[in-house]
C-alpha cells in the first residue's frame, strides 16, 4: 500500500510539477468553452450583401431598407449591372446579392407580379441556405406588412433563388478543402511539435548540441520529410476528392501547390516553435490542440460561418493561417479563381510564414546555446 502511495504522490507530481502544465492543463477546457459557446451559431449576423435595383423606386428601396435594418444584413456594395455579380462573389465582396427587375413597383401595380432574385454564394453550403432563408423570410415578411396596410400591392413579389458554385448544395465542396487544411496541421504542426518535444524528452537533442551542424540545418533535417509526406497526403486528399467525391476543381494546380506549401511551411515552423517552448511531449501536445488544431476547427470557416461569430472572434481569426488557406483552396477548386482574385490571401500567408520562420530559428538557436 505505502509503494502504491508513493507511486500516486509520483504521478502527481509529474504532471503538476510544471507551472505552464498546469495553466494548459486548466485554461484548456475553458477556452474550448468559450470557442463552442461564440463559434457554434444558428442566427445569422451582418453577412454581407450586395444589391442590384434596376428600378430604383419606393417599393424596392422600402424592401432594401427592411433587410438591412434587420441585423442579419449589412450592404457590402450597390451594383450597376449583371457583369458585377461574379466579381462580387470572387472577390469574396458579397456573400448574397438580391437584384430587382426594371420598373419593379409599375409592375405591381399593373401586372400584381414583380420578381426579386437571390442570387446566393453556395460554396458553403450551410452558410448559403442560411442566407435563403433569411432573406426569404424577410421578403415575406414585407408583403404581409404591405398587404395588411395598403392592399395587395406587396402581394405578388415573387422571390427566385439561384445557388452558385454549388448549387446542389453538396456539403462535400465545403468541407473537403476544410479536411485538407485539417490534415496539413495534423501532419506539419501537431506532428512536429511532438516529434521535436520527444527528442527533448529522451535526451536525443543533446546530440545535436554537440554537432557542428547549424540551427537552420537542423529544423530543415526535421521538417523535411513531414514536407514531403504533406505534399503526398494533398496529391491524395485531391484525388481521392475529385473522383471519390466528385469534388470539382476549377482552378489552378499551380496556384493550388503555390499556396499549399506556403501553408506547409507555415504549420512547419508553428510546430518547431510550440517545440522549442514546450518541456516535455505532454505540453507540446496540449499546446498544439489549444493553439493550431481548435483554432484551425471552430476559427477557421472550416465548420462555422465567421460571420456569425462575435467581433473578438473575428477578429482573432485573422490570426489563424488555415482562414487565410481555407479562403484560398474554396475560391480556386470551386470558384476557379486565379492570383488577381486571391493575392491578399497569398500575401498573408507569405507574411505569416517569414514572420514564424524567422521567430522559429531564433527560438531554436537560443534553444541549442
């Protein structure tokens, strides 16, 4: 009984002996709290919309001012004409754009019958049927306002809805690109990190401090062949997406593996920087679920809209590389957007991956001093 103690008092010890254990340790399942309390929403807030009004008169103005004023809108841009609304979606401008006929309110009053047109993003397609849904109900809810007030001049509005990029709403094209960048910080950083942390741990790195070898050749020893076997599982996702699951690809290969090893070389140098922070495999394991794979889940758009989470959330998103990725790998495999449409991307990433290349190597050559 008295070893079996001892053995107890042991464990403890171990896993509380660590002031920055402890704190992950706690903070962990808190902020898994908060994240699955914000990110996990039904309601829509603020999406951006764009409006084409070829008529321009009270009806349809009345009818913009509704969706706006509701909460669920904000206006993102006033259209000139049709050409606009694939660039709108391309840009990533507008998530809906609701277009109203010519002489939208002679029409009513002559005919009884005027049609709006919803004209909605579908590459996410929980998003996009959210934005339907919304939109419609507000539209029906100003014809029965209209019809209780004034008669039925509101009465004949027809809404008709068109999905874009996907529009048999297949959750396949959205969450397949979600599953690539997934796996890329699996391999590249939680991998890594762990990997790195373990040589630590048995006591391997102290060859390496006695080597001649420099600090940049030696993350380049340790990373390289988790670049190589991430560069394998996107040629893989990829072929397995498109004939498996009939995922389409409308874009660039070349853009596609540009970005992608921006991104590898990103998670890479994440996961050699929670390394070199971490004491032990145990820390450098709940570091990377705190600080890559969660954000990575719930902050990314992977899952949830970004739209709908509060404005610290959104904000700290920016943050998060897979966002940036994310918005990428949609806008080439299932809008077949080039560079012109995704350089504000490409530049982020670029950004990103210097700043933690550089940060990672200084933190790894103080490490071996």
């Amino acid at each position: 009984m008295r070893a079996f103690m001892g053995f107890i008092r042991k464990e403890f010890y171990h896993i509380f002996r660590d002031r920055r254990t402890m704190a992950i340790l706690f903070l962990m399942p808190l902020l898994q709290l908060i994240l699955f309390g914000y990110a996990i929403r039904n309601e829509l807030n603020e999406a951006d919309v764009a409006i084409l009004d070829h008529s321009k008169d009270s009806v349809t103005r009345n009818i913009t001012d509704k969706l706006l004023s509701s909460g669920h809108f904000k206006l993102a841009a006033d259209l000139e004409q049709e050409s606009e609304i694939g660039q709108a979606f391309q840009q990533g401008v507008a998530r809906n754009v609701i277009v109203f006929e010519p002489l939208f309110e002679q029409k009513l009053r002559s005919d009884g019958q005027a049609d709006i047109q919803i004209i909605t993003d579908a590459s996410d397609p929980m998003m996009a049927q959210m934005l339907e849904g919304y939109t419609t109900s507000i539209i029906q809810n100003y014809q029965q306002t209209e019809l209780e007030e004034s008669g039925s001049l509101a009465a004949g509005i027809t809404p008709e809805v068109r999905m874009l990029y996907n529009p048999e709403l297949r959750s396949s094209n959205m969450f397949v690109p979600g599953l690539i960048a997934f796996i890329l910080m699996l391999v590249c950083a939680f991998m890594t990190s762990i990997t790195l942390s373990r040589e630590k741990e048995t006591g391997t790195m102290e060859v390496l401090l006695a080597s001649p070898l420099r600090p940049m050749q030696i993350i380049i020893g340790k990373v390289l062949p988790y670049l190589a076997l991430s560069l394998i599982n996107i040629i893989s996702v990829l072929i397995v997406a498109t004939v498996l699951f009939d995922v389409p690809f409308r874009g660039s290969y070349g853009l596609f593996f540009g970005l992608s090893v921006l991104f590898i070389m990103t998670a890479l140098a994440l996961g050699v920087r929670i390394s070199v922070t971490a004491k032990d495999q145990q820390t450098a394991m709940m570091m990377s679920l705190g600080s890559l794979l969660f954000p990575t889940v719930f902050l990314s758009g992977f899952i949830f809209p970004i739209e709908n989470m509060p404005a610290i959330l959104q904000y700290i998103s920016h943050a998060v590389p897979a966002k940036w990725y994310l918005i990428s790998l949609r806008g080439i495999m299932l809008k077949g957007v080039g560079i012109e449409y995704l350089w504000m991307e490409t530049l982020i990433l670029f950004g990103m991956m210097v700043f933690l290349i550089l940060v990672s190597i200084r933190s790894f050559k103080i490490r071996l001093e």
